[in-house]
C-alpha cells in the first residue's frame, strides 16, 4: 500500500506526457476557438490543429522541467484570496 501513495505522489497524472490540468485547460480553450473560427470565419482546421499541437509541446516541456504544475495550479487557487489585515501593515498576511 505504500507504494501506490509513493507513486501518486512521485508521479502526477499526464495526458500525452503533459500535465493533466493545463492539458485540460489547453483543450477547454482551444477546440471552441477552432470550432468558431471554422463556422465564423471559414478558416482551415489544420491551423488549428498545428495550434493546438505546439502548445501541447510546449506543456510538454513546461512538464518536464517542473513535473508538479497541476498541483501547483491547484495550490495556488486555494491561495489566491484576499486577506483583511487585523492590524495596518503593507502588503496581505494570511491571517483570520
């Protein structure tokens, strides 16, 4: 048992070797961009999908060089909150 909590830690989830929740995000943008501009504008989908293609690459190497994105991403989601200050300081503290 201790070797499947090791791996899900060691080794975040990836779609195609990119991680899961940009590679989500990449596609949750892109295919509705596509598909507006194919029924809007009459463009070629093969600029879409060389688009789409070169961004998956470069989350790819995004991957690589910090294995942990999606759990950063999600980190900072939860983080991202605006703080009252108890007492008058410059900048946010996290505090109740």
């Amino acid at each position: 048992m201790r070797e499947d909590i090791l791996k899900a830690v060691a080794q975040p989830p990836k779609i195609l070797w990119a991680p899961m929740i940009p590679a989500i995000i990449n596609l949750g943008v892109q295919f509705p961009m596509m598909f507006i501009g194919i029924g809007m504008a009459d463009v070629n989908p093969l600029f879409f999908v060389t688009l789409i293609i070169m961004s998956h690459v470069a989350l790819v190497f995004a991957g690589l060089k910090e294995p942990h994105l999606s759990t950063m991403m999600q980190g900072y989601g939860q983080t991202y909150m605006k703080t009252i200050n108890l007492y008058a300081v410059q900048g946010n503290k996290f505090e109740p």
